[in-house]
C-alpha cells in the first residue's frame, strides 16, 4: 500500500511489518492518537481459516483489559472490504531483541518481566483463552518496562476449533508434549511454554537445540531438559525448579495455571539475593524427572528419533543434590543470618523492613519502573494542626516527585500530549502544568494511584507530628523554596522525610486525591484565571506542601490549597502512592 493512505478515521504513515496481516503505525486523525492499525492481506481475505482465525483475534483480544495485555481499541472493515484492527500502538521492543541485545538486566529485573508476563496468562485464562503461541517475539516490553502479551493468531476460546485434523498450531521450540501429539489442548500448553520462554529469559539460549522438526519433537517428547546452561549462568536452584516444575512432560505435573507460578515469582523477587534464594527450592516443588511412554492409542502419531538423532543428554545432577550437604548448609546459613542480625540491626526506624499491620514483612524501598517509592509502615500519626491521632494501613509513596523522564514515557506509550512548555532536555526536572485528570490517568498507568491528604501528610511529617520534613527546626537550606526555579526532584536530599521521601516540602506543590468544596472566596479567585470560569458542578481538589516561589511556614506540612481539577501551573506537580501488600 502506497503511503500515506486512509483507513476510516486512521491515517497510515509507516508500514512496520507483516504476513498474512500488515501492521501499519497510523494516527487517529480524531483524537490524534499514535495506533497500530493490522489489515489483512488479499492472500489472507481469499484463506477462509487465515480470515476466520484474524476475526477470533479481534474479538477475542477486543474483550480483553489488562495492563500487561496489548489493548484493542477498534475493529472494521477497510473500502477494499479487508478487515482491520486497531491497537495500542507500542514503542520500546520485543523479547528476543531484548535478550539479543542484554537488555534484560540482572536476576531480579529478569523475575519481573516473568511475573508480567504469567500475571497475563492468568487473567487471559480467568477469560477461558488459550494462547497457544507464547515466545518471545509476543512479548513486548515498552521503555519503561512494561510488558505486553500480544499476538492472538492462533489463541482458543472454549467452544472454538478452527484448526485442520493433523494441523499443529504453534511455534515448535516452545511447544508442549501435547501440542506436538495433538492431544487434549488446555491452557498447561501456556504453563510450558512460559517455562521455555523463563528458560530462555534466564539463560539467553534455548533448552532445545534441535535444527529440523523432527529433532525438536523428539527432544520434547523424549528428552529431559537440560538445566545446565541455567546452572552455568548461575541462576538459583529454586528458579531452576519452578523453570522444570513447568516444563513437566505430564500437564498434570505442572504448576496447574498460572496463580502458583505469580506467587513463586513474587516470592522469588522478595527472596532476591538473600540466603533465603540460594538455599529453598521452589514451593511449587519440582516435576518428576520420569519420562512419560508415547501413547500406544494416540491417533496421532509419536514421533520416533531420526536416524542420526543423539543419545538424549543425561544431565549430571549438581553438587547440592548430596542429601546431608543441604540441611547442613541451611542450618548454618540461618545462623549466620540470626547472628547478623543481633549484630548490625539497625538502630533508627528509617532502615530494614516493615509491616502490612498484620505480621506481613515489607520492603522499605520498593522499585517500579517508574521510580523508587518508600515505605509508610502502617500504624498511628498525629495529623493535622491539632495533631489528632489518625491510624492508616501501610502504603508505598513514590520517593520524589513525578519527573519528566517518566511522564513523557506515559505520553509516548499513551499517546496523550506532553504539558505545554515540556523541556525534553530536563529530564530530571518534576513534570508540571498537568491537571489532576493527566495525574490521574499517569498514575494508573504506572500501576499506582494519588496519594490522600493523610496518606500524604504522614509521608511528609512521619509519626509524631514534625513541622518539616526534617524536624522541628525551621531551616530553608534543605528545601527548594523561595529559589524562583524549580529543581531536579532528587536534589535537598538532607530535607528527606522520616520514611525517605524527598522534596515534600518546596520544588512544586503536589496534587492529594482528596476532593473538597471550595469557599466562595476561592471560587472567586478562579473566575479570572480558567477559561470558561469554574462552574457550579467543577469538582474541587487540593494541593499540598509548597512550590519553589513559596517561603516556609509553621503550617507548610498541615495546611492545604483548593483548587479546580483542570487547574495546571508551573510549580504544581505530583507523585504517586500505592498500597502495601
């Protein structure tokens, strides 16, 4: 197709690839949105199976909503009569680009992407679909780490067959005994294939090197996987098992879904270089290393071994397997730990872990990809001017406010407009001129919320009540105020909060979810300043701290200011809050 052209409303500006389906990045000339618009091809229109198997994808991904599932946002035919759908439109890039290219950071980031991933195939699941297809190149990961599971060509909804007697759907690396057999297709087939992808994540090759089908599907149905590449690139045993829990031949023998593989994620994330990840193994415990018979009654088939295929690979078990070695360990890396403790435990609350309120231990700094957040453990705090007793659960508070470098990444993966005035070349710089709308929809984004007036208050004054950040003392040094510029929002790291956050006080004031009725004197404020002037049903909402044109005040950490939710300003920004679990 010549470029430009027009599909409806979606004007196609740069053809990125395709089979059967061309993928085209485009602009919803309506509301100016950056999309993926994917048309089928005249070869595909004429393939009853390839047309069928386009329209399942629209509807079934078109009534799917999840973070880590690539959106659908409209679906049509084009003049010629060809289908399309339209897409979220994805910057950043896919799974195997990623591992090509070592951008899948250490252990830990690792785990993450997983999580992502199987927190993707458990929703899709509780929506009865299988995806039958996942590999790398169907996971996206945008620049700020989100990932997407994509591509529903081949998925399955109860009730729905479309596929040929004897026609295997799927890619072969990352097919399950099953699949290959043609036997009973149930979502186990996701199970194992997310265990090959975890292998491949992990170790940056394949578990199965074969270069024909036939070899491949011997090696599936025959061979036991070979963990030495993980061992080699030194992942811990109990990841190396949850990896062969779900590769188990037997579906049975598998994690069955994926709600046992996110809780062994989260905890393996949790356990992350500490004593703990090294010596347990996975509590998803791992498959018998029995190999299953090929069914004699299978009206498929087995795949016997070609002629010049090897003898498979008896992989040697290693040294920690010794019975009496693992106890002993165990036992003496939990004294060291006890000793450790008594030994260096901290002596100031602002270190270690904390509490949910009900026993459950918590980090105290907790990463997101769109910045750090701190610990507010959960109990009593004296709020307000007359310092009344208020008890919260724990929550999370981002550590600094919102900076450009992560809103612009929400404006690029959203197609939302940056602020007026944006300086892209101040990255570090805290994002203004939003609205509590724009605020908002950041925040869910980002997987957070807005923090309350309460929530705030005992992020920015802890426990007993401060008047600034830092304590007591009035002292302008460790706060951007009365300066008449704004600042990086990691700067005044001496101004940090009990809990560690930064800059709560000057830089720029900070939106709280928390809407409030406005004085009349107030509204009157407004009239002159927002066009159309606010109107009898405007919601009202407030502010908090100070901004860098501001000078400290005894009341700066109690005291708040109202304002319209369309209301965006300079040295007015926010940052983020999320619930502790």
């Amino acid at each position: 197709m010549q470029l430009p052209a027009r599909v409806g409303k979606y004007e196609l500006e740069e053809f990125l690839g395709g089979g059967m389906s061309h993928v085209y990045r485009a602009r919803d000339t309506v509301i100016g949105r950056t999309v993926a618009v994917k048309i089928l091809t005249e070869a595909g229109c004429q393939d009853a199976e390839a047309k069928a198997r386009f329209l399942a994808e629209a509807r079934m991904a078109g009534n799917v909503a999840h973070d880590n599932v690539i959106s659908i946002f409209d679906f049509g035919e084009d003049e010629n009569h060809r289908p399309f759908m339209v897409m979220e439109f994805l910057r950043g890039e896919d799974l195997r680009l990623a591992i090509k290219n070592n951008h899948t950071g250490d252990l830990k980031q690792k785990l993450k992407i997983a999580l992502q991933v199987a927190k993707a195939l458990e929703y899709i699941h509780s929506q009865k679909i299988v995806h039958r297809d996942i590999k790398p190149e169907n996971i996206h990961i945008t620049g700020n780490g989100v990932v997407k599971l994509m591509d529903f060509g081949i998925a399955k909804t109860e009730g729905l067959a479309m596929t040929r007697a004897g026609y295997v759907l799927g890619t072969p690396y990352y097919m399950s005994p099953e699949q290959v057999t043609g036997q009973g297709i149930t979502e186990q087939v996701d199970v194992y294939a997310f265990g090959v992808l975890l292998f491949e994540l992990l170790a940056g090759v394949k578990p199965i090197t074969g270069e024909t089908v036939e070899r491949i599907f011997y090696s599936i149905l025959h061979e036991p996987l070979n963990l030495n590449p993980l061992f080699a690139s030194n992942v811990p045993q109990a990841v190396c098992d949850l990896v062969s829990h779900c590769t188990a031949k037997s579906p049975a023998d598998r994690p069955q879904g994926f709600r046992p593989v996110c809780e062994e994620l989260e905890q393996l994330i949790v356990d992350y270089g500490t004593p703990t990840m090294a010596i347990r193994q996975s509590r998803v415990g791992a498959p018998s290393m029995e190999l299953p018979k090929p069914p004699s009654n299978s009206s498929v088939p087995a795949v016997s071994a070609p002629p010049s295929a090897p003898a498979p690979v008896e992989t040697a078990p290693p040294e920690s397997s010794k019975k009496w070695l693992v106890p002993a360990l165990a036992c003496l890396a939990v004294v060291l730990v006890i000793a450790a403790y008594f030994v260096f435990r901290p002596s100031h609350a602002g270190a270690g872990t904390g509490t949910t309120g009900t026993g459950t231990t918590l980090e105290r700094v907790k990463a997101t990809p769109t910045g750090e957040m701190v610990l507010v453990p959960a109990g009593q705090f004296l709020y307000g001017e007359n310092k009344q007793p208020v008890t919260l659960p724990a929550f999370y508070i981002d550590k600094t406010e919102v900076p450009n470098k992560y809103y612009k990444g929400f404006c690029d993966a959203t197609g939302n407009p940056l602020p007026d005035g944006f300086p892209a070349d101040k990255p570090d710089l805290p994002v203004v001129n939003i609205t509590m709308i724009e605020a908002r929809a950041f925040a869910e984004w980002a997987h957070k919320r807005l923090p309350t007036a309460k929530e705030w208050e005992k992020a920015a004054r802890g426990p007993n009540g401060l008047a600034y950040p830092w304590g007591d003392n009035r002292d302008s040094s460790k706060a951007n105020v009365g300066s008449h510029q704004v600042r990086p929002v990691t700067d005044f790291p001496q101004g940090a909060s009990p809990f560690g956050a930064l800059n709560m006080v000057g830089n720029v004031w900070e939106f709280v979810d928390e809407q409030v009725t406005p004085t009349e004197h107030t509204v009157d404020r407004f009239r002159a300043a927002l066009k159309p002037p606010p109107s009898e049903g405007e919601r009202w909402f407030m502010m908090r701290g100070i901004g860098y044109q501001e000078t400290l005040s005894p009341n700066v950490l109690w005291d708040s200011t109202t304002v319209p939710s369309r209301w965006k300003h300079e040295d007015l920004g926010f940052r983020c809050a999320m619930d502790a679990r």
